[in-house]
C-alpha cells in the first residue's frame, strides 16, 4: 500500500466532510419558513458560494488584506440579499444567516469514518474556512478532531504552499507522513506537489445533482475510496 | 457569577492540565530500569526543566530564532547527559526521551472536567507547548479538546500579548467571552490584562513536594476552583 508510514491525516473540510450545499439551503428553508419568506434558496446559495474563489483570489493578491471565509461571505451576503428581496433583514438576522457556515452537517459516513482514523492516526481539517468555524461546526456535527488547522492560521488559502507546509510543520510530521483527503483533485495535486500522501472520496452531489467537476479521481492518488468507511478500512483504521 | 458570557475556555496546560514533572519521572525511571541505568531522576527533571525559561527568553529577545519548547528541551537534554553519565544514549534514545513531553499524564480530576466542560463550551489549551505535543498528549491522556492553539502557532511565547490576543481571534470571541484557566498566577494576570476572565486552579505538587509559588491565588479572579471538577460546577457545565 502506498500509505504506508502515515502519521497524520488531513482533511478538506467543505465537500468532503461537510455537504455545505443541502445544509445551508435546510437551514436557510427552515429560516425563510420562520419569517415567511418564500425564496429560492437553492439559487440564493449557488449565487451566494460565487464569492468564494474570487475573495480568495482578492486575499491571494494583495487586493484585499487578509479575510476571513466568513468575512468574504458576509461581504456577499449584504451585497446579495436585495437582489432576493431581502434588503430588511437586520444585523442579528445578518449573522444569523453568515454563521451557517459553522451549522453544517457532516455526509453520513464522515462521523463513523473519523472515529476509526482518529484511534490510529492524528486527524485535523485542512480547510479554507476559520477556526472557529471549524470548531463550532465540529461541535454542531460531532467531527472528532484532534487538532484544527486551516487558512486562517497560515492567513494563506489553498492551495497556496503555506497551507500546506505549515501543517506539515505543525504536526511535527515529514511531508510524506501526512495525507490529504479532499473530494477536489486541484487539492491533492497541490497536497502531492509537497509530498504529502494523498486520498479522493468523491462527493458526486456536493454542487447539487448537476454537478460536473470532481466526479472521479483524476489521477493516480494513493487511495480512491467511495467514503469514508472504505477510507477507514484501506488505512487499516 | 463574574463569569457570565463566556464561550471558550483555554487552558494552560504543563502544570494545570498534566502532571509533567511526575509523568517524567515515572517515564524515566521505567526506561532506565529497562537499560539497568540507575539514575536520579527527579534531579534530572528538575535540572532539565530550568531550560525553559532562558530558553523562551532567547527567542523573545532575538537571540535565538524561533525554537519550539522541544527544540529547546533538546538543546538542554544533549547538554545535561553528560553531567548525568548518560552520554552514550544514541540518537533514538535522545529523541524518546526527549518526546516524554508528549506522554505526560493529566491530574486525575481533568479529563472529567474537561469532558463537563466541552459540553458547554470551546475548550483549548493556550500553551507554551508545540501543536504535536499537545495533540500526542491529548491521544495519550484522553484530553477531549476541541481546538488546540499554543506558542507555535502564534510564534511568540506566553505571556507575550500575541498569544491571548492571537486565541481571542481565532476563537472568533471577544477577551471578555474568553477565559483563561491556570494554575500559574502570572499567565492569569496576562491573561487579564487583555481583557479575558480567568480561572485559578491551584496545583501546589507541580513542582514537587517543596513547590514555594503560586499555591494560592494571589488575585481575585473570577474563578478560584479547588480542581476541574469544581471549576466545571462554577461554570454550570
């Protein structure tokens, strides 16, 4: 197996542990119900995730100084909730809605897959988003991280090399003693371009059901596993 | 209760989580018997331990570049060998002993605690310790933390302002919703001065049976608890 010697795992966060997109348009339905809003919210979230890459990009840049996911969505949020008629919504409805971030579920095998790699192997999130929602998000679902570790540490965005060796550093690991699982190949190319092991589950319904990046794996990674139980299973966890 | 509002809690933790000095010597002695060595090792801890402080100051004034706690006790461990006969230990040797640091035992009352308290909060340590330490140390004593945030990350030493003003921040919090919890008088004073609440918890064998300093509190801080058990009632956890 070509995983052996592994030491520590890391994680993608949005889309391989978390379905962000059917959480968000769950939460934001049970929201728009409360208030008696009738809304697309499938369309209101595919619109609202646009501001990910290009507010990465501005960080990435020097256009922007360093933000945080929740800062670049919240800048989207205010800017987008006119355009649905949501214009009234106040301050604390505003945050209410931007930390949905932090309330999102984990896909069902993520939980269980987890548990068993945690009992052998230092787990941690690799992720773009921040700390604390991170954190909060584990204690929503019940992620069991040993550590957490993502951009907002590094004040870099995958897949910039920081990310990646910095966590490598901080887990005290050689770059071939850590692997990335993330359900994106631009992820693991970036993670195997430093010499980190690498793993793809694919998350065919990340995007919603016409989803057409990220369907297979698009190279040879160390591990394809289906979920996170054949993930498990493949590192003897 | 002068600790209402609060959402995270970090904790020191050599000395307020783990026992360090008896885990070390319990560690040593189980590995000298194993090489027939017949050494004194809480003369060696306690001769060990004194690296820490010059240490950190040679990285806060310049001197040294950023070193880790283990890259500090290292330095020390080779140094003090010698003086103790020990010189013939081999590389691997060195670094077992020298990753005692990652196998230190929690006092009896803080796994209960901690278990109480992350039900209600976000808990931490902020620590002088490296990310792989405390996160190797936490698999071994069982210490359910939800985040691990310590010196290596921040680059800076407690109780340097970039360490509690860098958790506060990736906590997303504000210092009044963070409360530092220690058994060392002058981190809660740190801690306090940047606007955190703060918890004392006394650990009067830290440093052995002839331990002379903080065995009370020496300010009224918000919290003075006998044990993590109490601490986690006095925060209704």
């Amino acid at each position: 197996m070509r995983a052996e010697g592994i030491r520590a795992l890391t994680f993608d966060t949005f889309g391989t542990v978390v379905d962000w997109r059917s959480s968000i348009i769950d939460d934001f339905f049970a929201f728009g119900k409360s208030k008696g809003l009738d809304i697309d919210w499938a369309a209101f979230v595919d619109d609202w995730k646009t501001a990910y890459q290009p507010g990465m990009d501005a960080v990435r840049t020097g256009k922007w100084p360093w933000t945080t996911v929740d800062g670049i969505y919240r800048i989207k949020l205010d800017e987008l909730l006119p355009k649905y008629g949501l214009e009234r919504l106040n301050e604390s409805e505003r945050m209410h809605l931007n930390r949905v971030w932090h309330r999102l579920n984990p896909w069902p095998d993520a939980v269980a897959g987890l548990t068993r790699l945690k009992r052998k192997y230092v787990i941690s999130p690799l992720s773009n988003g921040d700390v604390s929602c991170l954190a909060n998000m584990a204690k929503h679902g019940g992620l069991p991280w040993d550590v957490i570790l993502c951009a907002e540490i590094f004040r870099h965005y995958k897949p910039d090399p920081e990310v990646y060796l910095g966590a490598i550093q901080l887990l005290g690991c050689k770059p071939h003693e850590v692997m990335m699982v993330a359900a994106h190949n631009y992820d693991l190319r970036a993670a195997r371009s430093h010499g980190m092991r690498t793993a793809f589950v694919a998350r065919p319904t990340e995007y919603g059901p016409g989803q057409k990046t990220d369907l297979k794996a698009e190279e040879d990674w160390d591990i394809v596993a289906r979920d996170f139980s054949e993930l498990a299973t493949a590192l003897g966890a």
